[in-house]
C-alpha cells in the first residue's frame, strides 16, 4: 500500500532503558520520519515553484551584503538588475568572487519574447562571455531556477545558444576553485554571432535541455573531485540527453557506473526490514544495482532499476534537526516493496540519484531536476526546515499515478507553519516528548487495566495535530479519505493501508508505553485503542462506501428478512429444548403464545451492531450476541419442570438462532456490515473466537437468502405434528 | 498467555444429530479443571494442551450440519489443520454423509489437513449399521484414521484428540520440511499471526532476515 511504506524510528533512547521487555535495541532515534519528499509533479509544478522561490526569496537579503563582488565585474555585462538571485549559501562556493553573470548585448532585443515564459527562468546562462578570467559560477544557475521572474529582468537568456555550443568542448575542474571552467572564451565569439538567430528558433526542448545541463553543471560543482561529466559519459548535452535512453543498450552499460557505501533499506508490504545503520556497498551496472554486504565480496541481492520509481527521502537524524540524511527510495510502482538509500553526504547522494534516476520508470528530467534542486536546497547550512514539503507518507503516495495530482495539491503551503512549530519546539526528538503528551503518557501507564482510560488518551495522543504524530496520522487519514472518494483505488487496498497504519501506530503507543506491553490483554487494548481513533474519523466514510457498493445485497437481504419477521423458533428446524416456549402438549397455539418473542435480549443485543464503529466492536457485538442466546437458553429452563440434561448448543442449533436473532433484530445494511467486518477485522483473529462468529454472521446471512418461507412453514408444522405425536421427552434425549 | 507455540485449527464436521458436538463437549468438559480451559463460546471451543513438550491450542470449530449448510462448509473449514468428520455407526446416511466431506476436503484442503473419521455412539453396538472393517478401510484408502467413540460413555475421546494433535504437528513438520508451497495455507495464516503480538521486540527477528 503507497503510504505506508514508511518507517517510523520512534524509539527514543530515554524509554528503552524503562523498557526491560525489549531485549533488541531498537533503532536509533532517526527520529520522526519527516521527510522532505519531492512534492511537484512532472513539469506543472507551477505551485511547489512558486513555494521555492518565496523560500529562496526570502533568504536571498541575507547575502546580498556579503556578495560584493557580485555585480558586474566583467567589462561588457550590462543592464545587471540588483534582483538578480543571488548563491543562496556562498561560502559553500569557491565561486563567489567570480561574477557570473554577464550579460550579453544582443540579449536585450531577445529576452522580451520570453517574458512570462517560465522556462525562460532555466535558461540562465552562465557563461560567462566576458569574463574569461573569471569561472562560471554554476551555483548561480541553481538559484536562478528559483527565480523565474529575474529572468525576465536578465538578458542572459539569450546565451543558451553558448551553452549549447559550449557542450562540445569538454569541462574541465579548475583545481584551484573546483569549479567549472566553461572555456568562456570561445563561446563568447560564438555567442554574439549567433545568439539572435538562435533564440527565436530556441524551442521548449531546447531550453530544458540547457536547463539540465546547467544542472548539470551543478552536481559538478558539488562533486567536487568527481568528473561528472565523464562519468556521464556525456560531452555534448544533445548527446547526454539521448544517452538517457541509449545508455540501455550501450555493451558498455554493463561496467560499473557507480559504487559506494550507501545506507540500505527495504520495506516490503509495509514492513521495514534493515536497521538504521545498516550499511551496503552498492555498485550500479547499467540498470542493474548490486547490493554487497561489504566492498570486496560477492553480492547478495541485484535490484533492477527499470522497475522502479525514483523518489527522494531525506530523513532528518539528529536532534537539533540540522543534521539530515539524503537519501532516495527506489518503489515498486504499486509500493509493495521501497528500497531506501541514504547517504550523510548530500553530493553521494546527487551521484546516485543522477546515476540511477534514467533507469527508473517514470522518469523525467524535470523531476529529476526537482528532486536534486531540494537536495541542494536542504543540504545548505542556512538552510531552515521551512519547506519541510510533505511527510513520508505523502511522499510515498505519489508514487500512485492516479491520485497523484490531488495529492501535491493537498500538501501547500499551509502546513508550514505547523512544521516550523514542530522544529521549534524540538518535538521531533521524541514523538511524544512535550509535557502535555507526557502527562497523557503517564495517565494512561498508571492505568493501564482501565479501559476507558486507555482508549480516550491513545485517542487524544494520536490525533493531536499540534504534534508531528497526530499530525502524520492525521495526513494519513485525510490521504485515506481521498483515496476513497478518488473510486480509483481498490477497496482492498484501503483496508491494507489501515490495517498497516493500525498496526504500525499500536507499535508506537506499545513503545512508548511500556507498561501497556506486558500483556497480551494489555497489547490487545492498545491495538484496540488505536483501531478505535482510525476508525472515529473513518468509519462513516467507509461504511457510506459499503453500503453504497453493497446496495443491492442490502436490499435483497432486508426484504427476504422481512419475509420471515414472523417465524419463531419454533420453524427453525432445531431441538425443541431451544424453542423456549411454554407450550404445554395441550395448547395447540404456541406459536402466539408468547407477546415477547424468545430471545428478546439477544435481539436486542443484536440492534447495537450498527452503532458499533470498529469491527472489534462488531465482532464483539455478535458474540455477545451468541453468548446471550446460550444464557437465554439457560435462564429458560432454570425454574421449568423437565429441564433437559443437556443445554449445550452446537453450531448445527445455534445457526439457525442466530439467523432468527438477525432477523428479529431488522438491522440494516446486513451485507454491508459484514462487509466491513469482514474487510477490516484484525486479520489475526481470522483463526480465534471473532473468526468463528465472522463465518457464522456470514453463514446466517446465506441462510436468510436461502431460506423460503413456505418450506420453513412446512416443514415446521410437520415437524410439530410429529412431536405431538411422540413423547417430547424422548426427542430431547435422542441426540445424546 | 502467550505462551502458546502452535495453534491449530479443527473443524468439525458431520450431519445433525451424530452428536459431534457431543464429543468435543466431552473433551473440554472432562478437563475442566483444567486452567488453561478458555472461554466457550456456542460452537467455539479452544483448549490449550502440552503435548510432547509443546504447548498447543487446540481451536475447535464445530459446524452446522444440515443438507441446507453444505455448500457454506469451505469458509469453516478454510485454513484448518484438522478436520473431524463425524458420523453415527447407527445412521447409514450419516456415513455417507461423511465421505463426502472426506472427498470434498481432500479436494479443497490436500494432504495439509490431518483426517479423522469417527464412528460415535459405539454405545449403541448392537444397532451398529456402519461394520467397522467398513469404515476403517475406507478411512486407509482417503488417508484418514478411523476412530471408535462414544460422547456419551466418555470412550476414546481423550486418545481422539491427543493422536489428532500428534499428527498435526508431525503434518506440520513434514511439510515445512519438504516444500514451502504445499503449506502455503499454513504458513499464510501462521505469518498473520505472527505478525500483530505488537510487543516492539517480536519486530527484531523480522527486520534482521530483511536483505538476504
């Protein structure tokens, strides 16, 4: 299921140490899967743009001051706006000195026909053409992506035909700066000539082929001792553009592109396998990817890339929440199985995700692009979780074509604040570390046999918005309640994604709580609790889901019940002993006999499954209902003379009762309530007491379809007349 | 409570009137004393035992046996590891009633399901129909072991129930032993079951098995 094939390292070391029934130590606090997932969709991230450049927007002042040298060193740019981005994080640049952007002359007549063209914004030149001595500053390119205004201010749109150009000769590393040098020289001349003719024949293509180059040119300002474009094996753009798709059939695919320590793990049907730390040697041949458990031994595992979809997943690790794990996920297009890579180093991470992103399915360049600008974006000292973009579940579900769209759209930016609070109170080193959770927690471990308690904290602790958990879950909720109105997912699907989140969040309160651990009666509260806060906010969603689906099961069942609303025990074709009437041999008329029907209790019972919400309580509801049948049976016969020597009912009497009790009880929605049960009943207990009442609920439902009247009356009035007959006595006692 | 190492499923099968549940009343009842008896349930039993060392559950789902619930047999005896089908040497049909169940178990559930076919009411021998040598090649040549009962005399239940649970857990060896997909349906439902006693240290195991 998409979004739930997250991780939550929860643990937080303080609580290990109370908790003696936890003899593994459980994974080290990567706390609070937060995640800082890729949000846009393709090429019409217009939104998660606008987001980004008012976040770089806003740190931009900031440096203005400290970049002195940023305008105009070289003799010929003219017409420098001041709004011209600026690095967003300079000293991580040799570059800053260098000033990169020129502007070229003949740019000034071009760069209206690409106002309000957003992709103008990536054609940022960054050749310097007049600057020969100086360096490209790549770092510049980035930010300006971010800027898709300035770019209409800035003439440099118009060198993109230098970039193309430029793509023949190779890039080189300046040693001293580590940084590109674009052999501006040539282009310069290349540029004033032929940059008129061919801007306005530059097409979309065009522009985003220069858009990725010049990200490009990024990864290798940031890979510093690694050529990146040799390792590409790209020189030319147009080329490295084509190599996406070739690259696959290249004999020489198979050599080892890439090879490194990533930290590696997977989750598969939800469930997270690998530790925290665990570390593999990872070596990508063409679309295949070895996993080695150490460097130098064979592999143990072979992933193939083109079956997968490419994400990121940056994980935050340490407490002050400064330090993060960059990292991308490699998903089953239906989610079954992620693989996870992480690295510490951001610029392994950009290798990797470069490396591996064209042998993904699904793959676009501009996500690409996307994903490696918030990379860079986070990784930057200043850089502020104020665009923490989406949790992991988000992101997870994005992997679902279908919903795809609705889902970016639900996660703008009205949730960062919430985030911004979430950093600033520290409540991501300990999920439920602040004093009001705290005292929740302690309530609820001093009684932890009381029910109610239980129930209505775990409730209150889960749901709470104001902290990342209730936060998640509540993200997770209001996803479950898309994806159900969406119609496009199955069914199936839903009840996998509870029982998953159900299953998941029971293992957090257990954590957390673990005094709740040291029983199985204590664990299954908790599971209940949780079961119980999942289904208060989802259960008329999905049970409106049902009873739309199962209309015409519902009908059918309500009008053939209705049939029999008049039968009694007596036509149920069972042992007289469970007819619980006073009829005495002489009285002709028992049926009538009688203005409460037997049974009364248990149909009563019976009348409370509808306003039960969890199918805990469901279940729960038709035992009793069953029990109360037996004590029925029993209170019956506790003061009657001829109380037979066996009262033990057997599935072959108790089925028929049963289906007499549904009948009675004139429930609606019969076919729809088993349904639910059915479908999101803790799947554990197929095997326990609850199964058995599931099957016979069913069984009682068929019956009632299966049924027909005038068969019943007969039979019971033949069946009645043979009893007149015979010593009543005798029938009791014939079956034992 | 949780000390249980294998749970087994049992389904109990047989016309009306054969007195099957007769039979698992008699074993649960004449234990009673014993702790580790669980909540009953109308026809729903569970009952815990050690056997060779091993504490097993023993859940016990007694079925409605008339014509009119036949064809509602699979979601009972689904996934079970045990089936009693249960007839009256007295009542010819009953036997007949019983191999069919026999058939249509051995076709739905194949050798994963451990067969017993019981004779009840040996109480009433000299109304005997059903000659034993009958009945027990019969139950040689499905695979199944005949037993000889009487719920009302307390005759050969207890052994019933002991040998049925001997041979579960050999069936259950032997199939884990041999191949995995013959056990499927076991190995299904046991990993289910596994997988929710939330306590955070039964994760551990799981997650170290992860990449191999």
């Amino acid at each position: 299921m998409s979004f739930n094939d997250y991780y939550f390292y929860t643990p937080s070391p303080s609580s290990n140490s109370t908790t003696p029934t936890t003899p593994v130590s459980p994974p080290p606090p990567m706390n609070n899967y937060i995640n800082y997932s890729y949000t846009s969709s393709g090429t019409s991230s217009s939104n998660s743009n606008n987001n980004r450049n008012s976040f770089i927007q806003s740190l931009v002042p900031s440096y203005l001051d400290s970049i002195p040298s940023f305008t105009n060193s070289g003799s010929n740019s003219n017409t420098y706006n001041k709004d011209i981005p600026k690095p967003f994080d300079p000293s991580n640049f040799s570059l800053n000195n260098s000033n990169n952007i020129n502007n070229s002359n003949n740019s000034n007549d071009n760069k209206s026909t690409h106002l309000g063209d957003q992709f103008s914004s990536l054609n940022l030149n960054n050749n310097n053409n007049n600057n020969n001595n100086n360096n490209n500053n790549n770092n510049e390119t980035v930010t300006t992506n971010y800027y898709p205004n300035t770019i209409t201010t800035t003439p440099q749109v118009l060198n993109t035909s230098t970039s193309l150009n430029q793509l023949n000769t190779p890039i080189s590393i300046s040693s001293s700066s580590k940084s590109i040098n674009n052999n501006n020289n040539n282009n310069n001349n290349n540029n004033n000539k032929k940059t008129n003719p061919i801007i306005t024949t530059t097409t979309t293509d065009e522009i985003k082929k220069k858009q990725y180059k010049q990200i490009h040119e990024t990864y290798q300002k940031y890979s510093n001792d690694i050529n990146f474009e040799r390792r590409i094996g790209a020189s030319d753009y147009d080329s490295m553009a084509n190599m996406y798709k070739e690259s696959h059939h290249l004999p020489s695919s198979q050599s080892v592109i890439l090879e490194g320590f990533m930290y590696y793990n997977v989750v598969v049907m939800g469930q997270a396998k690998g530790d925290f730390n665990d570390n593999r040697w990872f070596v990508q041949r063409g679309n295949f990817l070895f996993n080695h458990l150490a460097k130098d031994i064979e592999p143990i595992d072979v992933i193939d890339l083109k079956r997968l979809v490419l994400n990121i997943d940056i994980r935050v690790v340490d407490d002050s929440a400064s330090a993060f794990r960059y990292g991308i996920s490699l998903g089953t297009p239906n989610n079954s199985i992620s693989h996870f890579f992480w690295s510490d180093d951001p610029k392994q991470c950009i290798l990797w995700l470069v490396s591996i992103a064209s042998y993904t399915t699904e793959f676009d360049q501009d996500k690409e692009m996307e994903m490696i600008n918030q990379i860079l974006e986070i990784s930057q000292p200043e850089f502020k979780p104020k665009k923490v973009l989406t949790f992991k579940n988000n992101n997870n579900s994005n992997n679902r074509q279908p919903k795809r769209k609705s889902i970016f759209e639900t996660n703008e930016i009205g949730k960062l604040e919430n985030f911004e609070f979430i950093f600033k109170n520290g409540l991501l080193n300990d999920i439920f570390n602040h004093d009001k959770q705290k005292q929740t927690i302690k309530l609820i471990s001093k009684n932890p046999d009381d029910k109610n308690i239980v129930i209505d904290n775990i409730l209150k602790l889960l749901l709470d918005q104001e902290f990342d958990l209730g936060f998640t879950l509540n993200n997770q909720i209001e996803m479950i309640e898309n994806k159900i109105s969406s119609d496009l997912v199955p069914m199936e699907d839903i009840s996998q994604s509870i029982h998953n989140i159900i299953y998941e969040y029971t293992q957090i309160c257990l954590h957390k709580l673990p005094e709740l651990s040291k029983t199985q009666e204590r664990c299954d509260l908790v599971r209940f609790a949780v079961e119980n806060t999942l289904f208060s906010c989802l259960y008329q969603t999905i049970l409106s889901i049902y009873t739309h689906k199962f209309f015409k099961e519902d009908e059918e069942l309500t009008t053939k019940a209705t049939q029999f609303l008049t039968i009694t025990p007596v036509h149920l074709d069972i042992a007289q002993k469970f007819w619980l009437v006073d009829g005495n041999e002489n009285d002709s008329d028992v049926v009538s006999d009688t203005t409460t029907p037997p049974y009364q209790e248990s149909i009563d019972l019976m009348k409370k499954l509808s306003s039960f919400t969890t199918p805990t309580e469901k279940i729960q509801c038709l035992i009793n209902v069953s029990d109360s049948i037996c004590k029925c049976i029993s209170n019956f016969w506790l003061n009657r003379p001829g109380k037979p020597s066996n009262l033990v009912l057997g599935a072959d009497d108790l089925l028929p009762l049963f289906t007499y009790v549904i009948i009675k009880s004139k429930v609606n929605n019969l076919y729809s309530e088993l349904m639910f049960i059915q479908d999101y009943l803790d799947q554990d207990l197929n095997r326990t007491v609850q199964g058995y009442f599931l099957v016979t609920f069913q069984t009682c439902l068929s019956l009632i379809n299966y049924w027909n009247l005038d068969e019943i009356l007969n039979k019971a009035s033949t069946q009645f007349e043979n009893i007149k007959k015979s010593n009543s006595q005798d029938f009791i006692n014939k079956e034992d | 409570m949780s000390d249980v190492e294998k749970s087994f499923k049992v389904v109990l099968l047989g016309e009306g009137c054969v007195g099957k549940t007769s039979i698992v009343l008699r074993y649960i009842q004449n234990t009673f004393n014993d702790k580790h008896l669980m909540t009953q349930h109308a026809g729903f039993f569970q009952k815990n035992i050690n056997i060779a060392g091993k504490r097993v559950q023993l859940t016990i789902w007694d079925t409605a046996g008339q014509e009119r619930f036949h064809a509602l047999g699979p979601i009972y005896y689904r996934g079970s590891q045990g089936a009693l089908v249960v007839y009256d040497i007295t009542d010819n049909d009953s036997f007949v009633k019983a191999k069919n169940w026999i058939k249509e178990l051995k076709t739905m559930l194949g050798n994963d399901i451990s067969l017993c076919i019981i004779g009840n009411k040996a109480d009433l021998e000299k109304s005997r129909v059903i000659p034993l040598a009958e009945a027990e090649s019969y139950a040689k040549s499905v695979g199944a072991i005949h037993y000889s009962t009487s719920a009302k005399l307390n005759k050969g239940v207890e052994d019933l129930f002991l040998d049925l649970t001997k041979r579960m857990l050999a069936n259950m060896n032997s199939s884990n032993n041999s191949t995995i997909s013959t056990s499927s349906n076991t190995s299904q439902a046991t990993n289910r079951s596994e997988r929710i006693p939330i306590v955070p240290d039964n994760a551990e195991p799981s997650r170290t098995t992860c990449c191999n």
